[in-house]
C-alpha cells in the first residue's frame, strides 16, 4: 500500500510539471502566432507579391492538414486512462454514470474460496501475499484483518480458477511470508462485506432472542455452542474456545477447531450478546388461524398458532395435567411427573423456538420444539390426546421445518420409539428423505430438508 502511494503522489508531481510545460509552450505559441501574422500582413498590404504569399500559404495549409490526417489514422490516441486504483466509468458510459456492480456469484470456470493466514505487522507484508496471489493469478474478492500483538491474522475471499489446487493458494502464501494458513471453499454467503453482515445478524438478534445461538454460527462459521447452566464466569479467549457469560445466566461456550478465535471476533462475539442483554427477553408475535378437521370430543375446528415464551409455563403446566400417561412417555421417554424440570428449558428462546396452539378459549392444546443442536436441530410434539389425529401434529411439524430451513438449517432429528407410529407418520409426511437409526430401543429420524419438498396430501 505505501508503495502504491507513493506511485500515485509521484504521478501526481509529474502531471503538474508536464501541464505548467504545456501552459508556457501555449502562452509562447500565442505570441509567436501574433508576431507572424503581423509580419504577413505587412507584406500583403505593401508588397508586390501579396496575393502570391497568400495562395503559398493555403497551399502550405492544405499539405499541413492532409499529412495531420495521415498521421493520425497511422497512431491513433487513446484517452487518457485512470491512474492506478481509481475507478474508471466503462467505454462510452457518460461521466457521472457510476460503475458497474461486481456479480455476486463467480464466473464460469472459477471458484470461491476462504483463506485465513498470520503475517508479521510489517510494512509490505500485505503487499507480498496479493502480489503471491495475483501470480497464480487469484483474485481478491474482499478482506479484512484481525490485529494481533505483533502479528496480522489477515482473511481474504478469493476467486480463483477451477482448477487451482488448495496446495497451490498454500503454498503461495507460505512464499511470501504466511503461516498458519487455513483455507475452505466458500460461496456466494461469504461475498457479503463483515460490517454487513454483522448488522443483519444484530438486526435478526434484536428481533428474536432465539436468534443469538444462529447469528454466533453465521459469524464464525463451523463451531459448537453449549449453555452450561449456573455457571457464570468472566468472558475468556482462549485459543479454539470462547466463554462468554450468558444473558439468560449460565456460560455460553463456543469452540472451533480451526481456525483458532482472534481478539477481534471475541469483541464481535460480545458485542452481539451485549444488544441481546440489554433488549432482554423477546419473542415476536405472530399469529396464524389453522383449521383442523372436526374431532369427536372437539368439535371446534380453529386453533391460533404462535410463538410460546416463558409466560406460557403455567398454561404449558396444565397441558400436560390434562395429557394421558402414554401420551407424555411418547414425547419425553422418561419420567413424566415432573413437568417443571424440562419446560423452564424448552420455553427459553435461547435454546430454541417453540411453537403452541391455542384453542378459542385460551388453553394451549398442543407444543411443538424446535432446538438448535450445532448444525442440526431437534424436533418433538406434544398434543392433547383430544385433539390428536386431526392433522395437527403434521402442520406443527411442518412449521418447524419451515421455521429451521429459514435459520439455515438443513437436517432435524426426533428421538421417539418404534412404537410412536404417530410421529413416524407425521415425519413421512414431510416429503423429504429420511434416515432411521435405532439404539437401545430408541429411535431417531432424521429428515433431510433440503430441497424445498412438494406438499404431501
């Protein structure tokens, strides 16, 4: 970069000397012209030989411009071009027409790739690594640097063609002075400049308190997040791991294997938790109308669909008085006396979002979880025995999904049994393809969401 600046001051010293050269030979030209003209009109007013002089000179006019015709169309003058790195319109585009925008997705032929490196906080250092890149060639798509003591942890999206190797980007890298090199394919998502994309993720943050434990995915990528309960400690960085204090109490424990957290991801990671402190617990209201098919014991056929929270725990409490014992050992496998011990944490937006229906006389009649497990989430149903088989664990499920594809989530389990044939059909149901694996008589389903599935009836 200084060595770029410094072209850019000494092109600029250079076109103030070349344009007070040209205003003085102009000035001189004028002078010249006026003392000429003078001179001929002197001779064609009190010469003998005045209209000769003036048909020489047309003459010599003439062949002046006929070789000046010549010459050009030999060594023809392009337009000045810009000066390296500013910004140029296209040909023919009017001056004050802005840039074309660069394409979000990579040409045919080439590839997006993630590439992290540490490098001395040196002058040159980063010219080094673009000159190495550019020698593949690879182009740089964007950057930005993580500053450490002594040292730069600098993370470019590159373009580069299809064929360029891993090893090839690596070891370019390692020429020119970079260690600790780590490098993943990346896509269209990673185009998006980090100031951006750190707005959006505090944006959807602010909205919905469930939206913390994905925002912190979106921002670092592969890493694991657990909530220890209880256990409140100072906020650490500590190499591959993260502990930051939970808003909600507890410690959030995030960690990655590689690359390894930097001091500036830590700062963003607690600022993030820091809006969701102070905006406390929030859940956005939305509500929809679902018409289910009349039951024997429950004529009425319209529920309200929302988003639960934690001042639904007692209305939650007399769900389950009112479930049968069958019908709560299907939705938790264990001991089903104790509601208290599991709704505190299933209601907490943080760990996920739950949805719940309520009947026209204000009792929930059915609770559907949806709860973030790294890359996955975990799905499970509880309806009320009256209001079962009337399709309404289906479009619970359904909403679920939907709501786990929009976090950007593409697979959902349910731990159940063989014998829950209730929820083995509503996960058919999905249209999406299923995986079955049983261990010590428990069943887990997993469902494949994506592509988009077509409604099954």
């Amino acid at each position: 970069m200084d060595k770029l600046t410094g072209a850019r001051s000494q092109q600029t010293r250079s076109a103030r000397r070349h344009g007070w050269h040209r205003d003085t030979v102009e000035v001189s030209a004028a002078f010249l012209a006026v003392a000429l003209t003078d001179l001929v009109s002197d001779l064609v007013v009190h010469g003998h030989d005045g209209p000769v002089l003036l048909v020489a000179s047309a003459l010599a006019l003439l062949a002046t411009a006929a070789w000046h015709s010549w010459w050009s169309h030999r060594h023809p003058h392009a337009p000045p071009g810009p000066a390296p790195g500013d910004i140029g319109s296209s040909a023919g585009a009017p001056r004050d027409s802005a840039p074309p925008l660069p394409s979000p997705l990579p040409p045919d032929g080439h590839a997006l790739w993630r590439v992290r490196t540490t490098v001395p906080d040196a002058p040159g250092s980063l010219a080094s690594l673009c000159r190495a890149l550019a020698d593949l060639p690879v182009n740089i798509i964007s950057m930005q640097a993580h500053p450490l003591a002594d040292e730069t942890v600098d993370e470019f999206v590159v373009q580069a063609r299809t064929g360029t190797r891993a090893q090839e980007i690596t070891g370019a890298i390692v020429a020119a002075g970079g260690t600790e090199v780590w490098l993943e394919r990346a896509d269209a998502h990673d185009l998006v400049d980090v100031p951006t994309r750190i707005l959006n993720l505090a944006t959807r943050t602010a909205l919905d308190a469930a939206e913390l434990p994905l925002a912190l995915r979106q921002l670092f990528g592969r890493c694991s997040i657990r909530s220890i309960p209880g256990e409140i400690a100072e906020d650490e960085l500590d190499g591959s791991t993260l502990r930051l204090r939970d808003p909600s109490g507890g410690t959030l424990v995030l960690t990655r294997d590689e690359p390894p957290f930097t001091p500036t991801e830590f700062a963003r990671a607690r600022a993030l938790i820091e809006l969701d402190a102070q905006l406390g617990p929030r859940v956005p209201d939305t509500r929809q109308l679902l018409t289910l098919s009349p039951g024997s014991e429950s004529p009425v056929s319209t529920v309200t669909v929302r988003r639960a929270d934690p001042a639904d725990k007692e209305a939650a409490r007399a769900l389950h008085e009112r479930c049968s014992t069958r019908t709560l050992r299907q939705r938790y496998h264990g001991p089903v006396g104790d509601a208290d011990r599991y709704l505190g944490h299933l209601l907490e937006p943080r760990y996920g979002q739950t949805l719940t229906a309520e009947s026209t006389d204000g009792d929930l009649v059915a609770l559907a979880h949806l709860m973030w497990d790294d890359d996955s989430a975990e799905v499970a149903v509880l309806v009320e025995d009256a209001w079962q088989r009337r399709g309404l664990g289906v479009e619970l499920v359904r909403k679920l999904a939907g709501l786990a594809r929009d976090a950007g989530i593409d697979r959902v389990y349910a731990v159940t049994t063989a014998s829950n044939t209730g929820m083995i059909a509503t996960l058919r149901r999905l249209g999406v393809p299923l995986d079955y694996q049983v261990e010590d008589g428990t069943l887990v389903i997993t469902a494949h969401l994506a592509p988009e599935p077509a409604p099954v009836r």
